[in-house]
C-alpha cells in the first residue's frame, strides 16, 4: 500500500497497519469513563451490578432490576459525567456509584443528588406581594 504525502510516496505494510489499530483499540479501551460509548458502559454497569448484588446479598430478581434501573439512567443521561461513577481505566471496572441507593421498603434504586451547589427553586422565587385589597380580605378572613 502506498499513500502519498507532500508528493512523497511512502509504504505501509499490511501487518504494521493492523498493528497500528489494534493499538489504537487498546488504547481507547482504557480509556476514562466520559470517553467510554454507550455499549461499553453498559458493560461495565452490568459487571458492577453482578459485583454489586455479591456484596450485598441481592437475589437475581434485584440484580435483574438493578441492571435495568443502569440502563435507564444512560438512556436519561444520569451517568455520564465523571463524578457520578468511581471508575478505575487500569482494570477497566467501576470501583463504585456514590449516589447509589437501594430503598428496602419499595424494592427500588435510586440516585440521590450528591450537588451540593444545587439551590431550592422554591428560595429563587420572588416573594409574593399583597395588594392593599388582598391585606383588607385577609384581615376580614382572620375575623371571621
């Protein structure tokens, strides 16, 4: 094979090209969590479920559920960022979920929002302000 650069010819070898890929492949497989696609987080989510349900002594009916409640929070875009999983790129595992939460009562996963920057909408409201005919009907309310 022969690619043309700068009107120089150059030549690879068949052989040096594979190499080359399966290079690159091996790279990309150890790759950080953000970078990982969606099938090979998939993978690692169900290899943490399986580890998971060992640790805690879940049935395989939990473990099923768990699997699912990973697959909905990709589809949902809830574990993309770096910090919602502990993921070692070495051994290419998740070590841990840190907003994990199994509620025993319900049977259910959840994720607790660990952001403490978040502020309640509730305190960005403006106060709600009273017309003078409001403050007369509540006082007429109050006596009553």
């Amino acid at each position: 094979m022969s690619l043309k650069d700068d009107g120089k010819v150059s030549h690879i070898d068949v052989n040096e090209l594979d190499k080359l890929l399966e290079k690159e492949k091996q790279d990309n497989k150890g790759a950080i969590w953000i970078k990982l696609d969606k099938t090979e987080r998939i993978q690692r989510l169900q290899d943490y479920a399986e580890v998971y349900s060992r640790e805690h002594n879940l049935n395989s009916k939990e473990e099923k559920s768990l699997r699912l409640f990973f697959k909905s929070c990709l589809d949902k875009n809830k574990l993309n960022k770096a910090k919602d999983v502990n993921y070692n790129k070495e051994e290419r595992r998740i070590i841990s979920i840190p907003a994990l939460h199994f509620n025993a009562v319900t049977k259910n996963y959840t994720l607790k929002i660990m952001d403490s920057k978040r502020v309640s909408t509730l305190k960005s409201l403006t106060p709600k302000k009273y017309s003078l005919t409001n403050k007369e009907d509540l006082k007429t309310e109050e006596n009553d």
